[in-house]
C-alpha cells in the first residue's frame, strides 16, 4: 500500500496501492501514465522484501517468490537479428520454461510488436498458461481484446493509470478495479500532431467500430474523468479539513493562552491588595497607639479592599421546570436516572430503583413526565 519506486526522487513520485487480489493484476491506460513504473515498482520491492531490506511502503504483504521474471522493455538487435516481437517472445518462452507456482511474472504490453489481434489472442494463450500454474501475475495492454478478456476472469483484478484530459497529462496514480483507455489521439494532438490527421484517424476508428464498442468507449472515459474529478473534490475536501482543523487548534491555543493571562493578572492584583492589607495594618499599628484611628474603622477599610479581591465564580444551575411527582429526571453528578417521589419547594425526593435520595431541584435534569400506564382490554368470557 502507497508503494513508492525508491530510485525516483520522492518529493515528485506518486504512491500507489499495487494490489493482486486473484491470481493477475491487469494494468491499462495511457501512454506514459505509469503502467511500467508500476510493474518495475512491484517487481523491485518484492526483491527487496526477499532480500530483508526496508520496503518503501505504508505496509506490505509479499510472499516468498522463488524468482522474478520480466518482460519490460525492447531489448531488439540488429547484430542478433532480434525484431521487437522476437525480442518478446523470447523472453516469454524463457519464462513458460521456468517460472512456478511460487513466482511472480511481470510482462509489459503483452503481446506487442505484431499484428494486435495476433498479439492479443497469442497473449491471452500465454496468461491462460500462467494461471493454470497459479504464478503472480502483473501485465499491462492496450488491446481491447486482453480487456475483455481480464473482465471475464474472476482470478484476474483490472486497474487503470490515470489520465487528466483537462491538462492531458497523466496522474501516475494507479485505480484498482477499473479499465483505461489509452488516449493516443489526445496524446498525439498534445504533442503537436496535425489536427487533420486526427479527425480523420477518429473518423477512421468510428467507421471500423462497433456500437457496443462505441459505448464501451465513451462510458470508460466518462468514468474516468468522473473519477479524476472525484480524486480533485477529495483533495480539496482534505485540505478543508487540515484548514479547519489547523484553525481550530490555533483558536483553542489562543483561548488558553487568554484564560492563563487573564488568570495571572487576577493573581496580581490580589497580591498587590494583600500587599496593601499589610501595609495598612503597619500604618494604622501606629496611628491607633496615638488615638487617632478606631477598630472598627480599620476593619471596614480592610473589608472594603476584600471586596475588590478577584474570585473565581461557580455557575448556578437555574431550574425553569415545576417538578411534579413521577417525573423522569437524571442526577447530574450520579449520572443515574430516576422517578420523582415527593416534591417539597425546591426539594425531590427520587426513587433510583430502589435506593432513594433527597436533592435539591438544581441537582437534577427534567427527562420526561410520568409515562401514562396503557389500558388493557380484557378478553371476554362466553357462557
């Protein structure tokens, strides 16, 4: 989960969940959207965790393969006499010879490099083989053929890079259990191809189209602009929600803060009042042994600065309900609830099941009023 490839600078890359939840993890969308850093990514963090090394991940679970094997990349030679397709059909020869129950198998854009329904029907053989043998599996395609053909199988999880057609500019972020498209013209019409030759490739393509295709198309698009302006509104949910939070945090430090300055100058004062009170008792000490000065006036005059000392206030509980026998209240510091028994001016007496008390009526929430008993219909008896 959130895995990220550890030789791609980590302020820029994006982390994805790489998941297999059958046997197969399909992989499609855009060109240049991230499908073969993601295979690269499986494929290297899954030596790493065989290896014993940290794993860039929040968590993972990965088994003891046996081996790795790729097909990832071109690999074509002109002193070897290997085309592309030959080049890829070797590799996967190699690995139908060896790989086991036990390895996890790694192919990208199977069954490219040759005709696409030859590619595609040679590349669905070549898997159905694999999951025979229950090895792990993720490959990544283009061809409408191989997505079907992941849609029909109950061991094999689809999942699509995305693709931002406002910006057209891939996401990297990878979605489980959903189907790419591939964006060609909209990648070419980006990188400069001439318009024209687009309109008449989309004309071309309609032409040769289904309309069961044509639906399958529009509504896989549909869904995934849908789905990248969801991942937007959630971002922007998020970040809401770190503001808020942040906000709140600042206003609950600025409350206390307040609280403890305000508090302090209270305490100041009532220093500087006792401080007053002493120099007053020193001062009148000697004004009383002349005779000019009573007891009591000392003594209102202390009074009156005590009057000025700060305290702290308990809020009183004010009761705006007239209590009646059987009412239904709660002891706010018991926290029980009970019936009212006997009602005597502000006083209650309450029944708690069986364990009575006498509170007074601030003590106490009003629930409810004394439930009225249901009348029974007694059944007849014939003679």
């Amino acid at each position: 989960k959130q895995a990220r490839h550890p030789l791609i600078d980590q302020k820029r890359i994006v982390p994805n969940d790489i998941i297999i939840d059958g046997k197969m993890l399909m992989i499609t969308g855009s060109n240049t959207g991230g499908k073969t850093v993601a295979l690269k990514t499986a494929g290297l963090l899954s030596l790493m965790a065989i290896s014993g090394l940290a794993v860039p991940a929040i968590s993972a679970s990965i088994p003891f393969f046996d081996a790795v094997y790729t097909d990832i990349g071109d690999e074509q030679s002109i002193e070897q006499s290997l085309s592309t397709y030959s080049s890829h059909m070797k590799k996967l020869i190699y690995i139908l010879e060896h790989a086991t129950c036990r390895s996890l198998i790694l192919i990208d854009e199977i069954g490219s490099g040759t005709d696409p329904q030859e590619g595609a029907c040679l590349g669905e053989a070549i898997l159905d083989t694999l999951l025979r043998r229950d090895c792990r599996i993720i490959a990544s395609t283009h061809y409408g053929e191989l997505k079907s053909y992941g849609q029909s199988r109950g061991d094999i999880t689809l999942a699509s890079v995305g693709f931002d057609v406002e910006t057209m500019r891939p996401t990297y972020r990878l979605k489980l259990h959903s189907i790419g498209s591939s964006y060609a013209f909209e990648i070419a019409a980006s990188l400069g191809l001439d318009h024209e030759i687009i309109d008449q490739a989309l004309h071309n393509k309609e032409e040769r189209m289904s309309e069961a295709e044509k639906l399958t198309e529009k509504l896989t698009k549909q869904s995934a602009e849908l789905d990248e302006k969801e991942e937007r509104i959630n971002t922007l949910l998020a970040d809401n929600e770190k503001l808020h939070n942040r906000y709140e945090h600042q206003l609950s430090i600025a409350t206390k803060q307040k609280d403890r300055i305000v508090e302090e100058a209270q305490q100041e004062a009532n220093k500087m009042l006792e401080e007053a009170k002493k120099t007053i008792d020193e001062l009148t000490k000697d004004i009383m042994n002349q005779g000019a000065l009573k007891p009591h006036q000392v003594t209102a005059a202390k009074h009156a600065l005590d009057q000025q000392k700060y305290e702290k206030k308990e809020v009183v509980k004010v009761q705006d309900h007239v209590f009646k026998k059987g009412d239904h209240v709660k002891l706010d510091k018991m926290n029980r609830e009970g019936d009212v028994l006997e009602v005597k001016k502000h006083e209650l007496l309450v029944d708690l099941g069986g364990l009575q008390a006498r509170v007074k009526d601030t003590d106490v929430t009003f629930m409810h009023s004394a439930s009225k008993p249901q009348k029974v219909n007694k059944a007849g008896t014939r003679q």
